[in-house]
C-alpha cells in the first residue's frame, strides 16, 4: 500500500510517499481503508522524537492517529463491525509504527466506533483525538454541568472548538480566549470570545466577574497562571498541555482511545450538537506540509489529509 513515513526523527524532511508492506490484521483488530487522516500536533511532536521516552518507535513509522473510512476485513474475533461499515477510529498504540496517514491502517477495536452519518468522512476524522481529549477533559477531570462558567483557552483550535461545544451541551456558560479574527467563530460554537495574552485574568473578570467554576488549558505557560488566577475557591482547573497543572491541584490530561466516549462523540454529532470545522485538506502525497501549517498554530478546527 502507499503511505508515508519516516525512517528516522526528524522534521518535515524525513517523511518519505511510497510503498511500505501491507498491515497485518490480528484477532481484534479491524482494517480500515482510509479515507480521511486528520493532523494533529502530537503527529510532528512524535516524529521530532519528543514521545521516545515513553513509546518505542518501530521504524519505518507511519504517522497519524486519527482515522475516518470504511472497513475492509475483520480480525476473527470481531464482531461488532463488518466489511464496510464506516468508523471513526484513535488508532493509538503503545508504540510508533502503523499510522493513520496511509492507504489502510490496522486499528484496535478498542480504538473504533461508528462514523456519525452527517458528517463526511474529512469532517469525522477531525472527531477522535480531538473530540477525546474535549470530552475526557470536561466530562472526566472537570466534571462540568449546568450552571458552571468554564474558561477555555485557545478556543477556535482543534481541541478548543470541541470544548466549547461540549462545555455548552453540558449547560455550561463559556468564556473561550482566540485571535480578534476567530471572534464571530466563537460566537456561532455558543462561546463568549476574548482575546489572549497580557491583561486576560481581568477581561475574564470583566466577563465573569465571581470567577470561572472550571478552566480548561490548551496552552501552558501564563495561560495556565492565569486560570488559577481567575477559578472561584474550589475552581477545577485541567491541562494538556502543561504538566506543572498537577503542582497547582489540577489534572494533566492525556488522552486515550475509549470506544464508548467515541461513540458518545458520533451520537452528539448525530444529534447536532457537535461539529467538525476544516479549515484545509491535503492529499496522503502532501503530508508535510499539512504538518507545517499545523505547526504554525493558529489554525481554526481541523487540517485533514484525504486518501484516494
């Protein structure tokens, strides 16, 4: 099959488009023919090495963890999906090797879940690893519900955008931080925009002025001295992207593939009450540079890589 990989860490300019051996489908797995890969900044974190401390990479490594596509073969043990339903998958493993950014990928059934039928396949591949992470993070570490006002920083992004619109099933009030220029996207995810860096903790103040129930950190570093800045006492505070949240009492999340959230996910997308933004596809051949306009940040919703 074709695909594109990578024999070394590196940047951008280790990625190689060509043939590699097809996966091999065990007992509980499911191969996929893909046809949507969304990019997400843990996919060039990983090939630059930063993951090597805590998961082997099998080189050549197929990069990638979110997949939408229709089933091919099931592994003998399988029984909950047959040849061409179509799924939604966070293919994550315990190691590197077989990715998402291919022509077919070997997926778990633990990392799989219906593809939400309104949605076209480059929509529901922007769902797993972002969906996920929103979820697991509202729902498990912040345990919001009605009435509560949550502060989500980076709102507009792959993660953030999710949150909003899960914060908001939830009943929850939300003050979401973004760029003057993702303000009215805001507004239509049901968020009340501001802007980021120097003064936040008192235009959130401004906004809510008894504090925020819940903060939600996609950033680190101030944003995430801000939060503490602006939680009412006993306040939940979460972040992905800042371990030094569990010094100030708040969970450090990383996601995991969980069958059960992702269906929950492909439900409330069913339902209307999630949706996916693209902001630009790629084809499989021009993975690199999809990877480059994701690391520039700033990117509203999702970058998906298309497979024919």
């Amino acid at each position: 099959m074709k695909a594109i990989s990578y024999r070394r860490y590196g940047g951008p300019e280790v990625l190689e488009f060509g043939e590699v051996r097809d996966p091999k489908v065990g007992p509980d797995s499911v191969l996929v023919r893909v046809k949507a890969a969304a990019v997400n900044p843990v996919d060039w974190k990983a090939q630059a090495g930063y993951l090597d401390p805590v998961l082997d990479a099998v080189f050549p490594v197929i990069p990638g963890w979110d997949v939408a596509g229709v089933v091919e073969q099931t592994g003998p043990a399988v029984t909950e999906f047959q040849e061409g339903d179509e799924v939604i998958g966070y293919v994550r493993e315990d190691f590197l090797s077989r990715g998402t950014c291919a022509e077919y990928v070997a997926a778990p059934l633990r990392t799989l879940a219906r593809k939400p039928r309104n949605l076209t396949f480059e929509q529901a591949a922007g769902i797993p690893l972002a969906g996920l992470t929103a979820y697991q993070s509202l729902v498990g570490a912040l345990r919001v519900g009605e009435g509560d006002t949550v502060l989500v920083h980076a709102a507009a992004g792959g993660v953030g955008s999710m949150a909003v619109q899960l914060a908001r099933h939830l009943g929850a009030r939300v003050i979401g931080t973004a760029g003057e220029h993702n303000h009215d996207y805001l507004r239509t995810l049901g968020a009340e925009p501001t802007v980021y860096g120097e003064g936040l903790a008192e235009r959130v103040r401004a906004l809510a002025p008894d504090g925020v129930q819940a903060a939600f950190d996609l950033v680190g570093g101030d944003a995430l001295t801000t939060s503490t800045e602006v939680l009412t006492p006993g306040g939940r505070l979460a972040s992905i992207a800042d371990p030094a949240v569990l010094g100030l009492g708040g969970a450090y999340v990383f996601v995991r593939p969980d069958p059960a959230d992702l269906q929950d996910l492909t439900d409330l997308a069913e339902r209307g009450a999630l949706g996916v933004e693209v902001s630009a596809t790629y084809p499989l051949e021009q993975t690199a540079e999809a990877q480059q306009r994701n690391a520039e940040g700033h990117t509203r919703g999702k970058i998906v890589i298309t497979v024919d």
